[in-house]
C-alpha cells in the first residue's frame, strides 16, 4: 500500500514516498505486493536503510511483522522480516510464524524521473521463506516442505496529473510461488507445482502527504483441509514528514485454516533514511 511520492528534495537524498513503504514480507512495495521501487532514501551514491512494524487483525487471527532493510545506489535492496501469526482460534495457543530474507534488483526504468516515457520501472526479486515449527500445524494438514523462495517481477509507474491534477501510481507483479498463506503454513501440498499468481496495486496522492490506494493479490491453494482466496485491501497512508509514514488499511484476506471471510484492520509504521 504505498507509494512513491512528490516533495522538496534534501540535498544528496531521494524524494519523499520514493522508497515506498515496506510489505508484509519485509520489501518496499505496498502493504502485500511488492513494487519495484527500492526502499530507503539513499540516491545513486548512497545507502539508504528502513524498519517496519505491522500488525494486522482479523475476526479469528492476527498477525504481527517486522524487520528492516538496507540498499545500495537506489539499485540494490537486501531485507529481512519475521511474522508472528496467533491461530489460537484453530488450535488454543498456537502461534504460527516464518522467517523471510528478500533481495530486490532494479533492472531497468524510472517509476519517477521519467514521466514521458512508457516503460516502468522494472525489479526482479526473490524472498527466500522458512516457516516456523513446521512439524507442528504445516506438515501436519499437507505441507510438502517448510522452506522455498517465492521469486517476483514486479513494474511500477507514476502519472502526473493523471486524475482530476492528481498523481497516481500503479504496479503490476507476478509471482512465482507454492508459499500457503504467504508461507505460515508451509509450501506446496497437493498441487505442489510452483503457481504464477499477479498481484495488483493502485493510489492517488489526495494531498503531498496523504495516499489513498488498493491492492489484491492473487494466492495458490495447495492445501486439500484448507482452500486459500485472494488478498485485498483498500488502505489510507500519511507521511507526516520524508523519514516516517503510517498506514492503516482495511483488509480482506479471505478464508484462512478454514475459518472464512477473514476481515480486519491493518496498522503499519515505516521509517526510512
């Protein structure tokens, strides 16, 4: 859920929302999709580094994150995040989780500086998952294996001026991926193939400071016991100042260990230099 965005430049830095914010899973994109755009602030020359907190609750679940990320050149961007997600409500006490290292390259394009080309900032990524306790609750109801890496393409664009004098972004990824709830609950099961799933992100800066935006994204369904639905979210964002912005979001995450139609609120906050 977030995005690059437009404001006076510091000397030597990068623009304000340009570093986007930080995904579930610990890379700069939106709140579950992953963009091209490298998180922190840092321009050709320089490094840039960023930490997340989110925590996200549904009827039956919740689920807290975080991490941080360090880049290089406004190229390069390493990261590192944990999920702790309490399934109490399947099994009294449980908490699930995983462990996520991501590595993101920008390829090609400019989603800011150049707004008279068509070609989008293009970044290649791969998260490299491991579930917690796997032998617990993911083997158990089907997971083929409780470590994978989801690998991404991901192309993100600005337009000036595109909506009544406002900016807009926009980001397309695909995945390649056999994760079951992200990963919570292990990989593969009985369709283990890897599946090619898009993911979808769209905002409007109402004012310099202030982001309105939604996502989906797309999930396989391995898992016989447990039939996953797409992710969305329509999210709200304000950066107070260039090193700081807070999100809040309402989520649907669809059906989750069999409890359905998992709705609730998402709260984040990212801070970046």
């Amino acid at each position: 859920m977030l995005l690059c965005g437009i404001g006076s430049a510091m000397a030597g830095d990068r623009l304000e929302w340009t570093g986007a914010v930080t995904d579930i899973e610990g890379t700069a994109g939106g709140g579950v999709v992953p963009w091209a755009l490298i998180g922190g602030l840092g321009t050709e020359d320089q490094m840039g580094a960023t930490a997340f907190a989110t925590y996200v609750s549904t009827q039956d679940f919740s689920l807290r994150t975080g991490g941080a990320s360090v880049e290089y050149g406004d190229r390069i961007e390493a990261s590192v995040a944990r999920q702790r997600f309490d399934a109490g409500s399947v099994v009294p006490g449980l908490m699930l989780g995983q462990d996520i290292v991501g590595l993101k390259v920008r390829l090609l394009g400019d989603a800011v500086f150049a707004p008279d080309q068509w070609l989008p900032q293009v970044a290649l990524g791969a998260e490299w998952k491991r579930t917690l306790d796997f032998d617990v609750i993911p083997k158990a109801v089907g997971a083929a294996r409780g470590e994978d890496v989801d690998l991404y393409l991901a192309a993100t664009k600005m337009y000036f001026d595109a909506i009544a004098g406002r900016n807009v972004i926009l980001d397309f990824t695909l995945r390649r991926t056999r994760a079951n709830q992200f990963g919570l609950l292990g990989f593969g099961g009985d369709g283990s193939g890897f599946h090619y799933e898009p993911e979808a992100s769209a905002a409007v800066w109402l004012t310099e400071h202030v982001l309105l935006g939604a996502e989906y994204r797309d999930k396989p369904s391995n898992l016989t016991a447990f039939r996953e639905n797409s992710a969305n979210d329509a999210f709200l964002a304000w950066a107070p100042i260039k090193n700081l912005s807070l999100t809040a979001a309402y989520a649907d995450l669809g059906s989750i260990a069999g409890k359905p139609t998992q709705r609730g609120v998402y709260l984040s906050i990212w801070v970046g230099i």
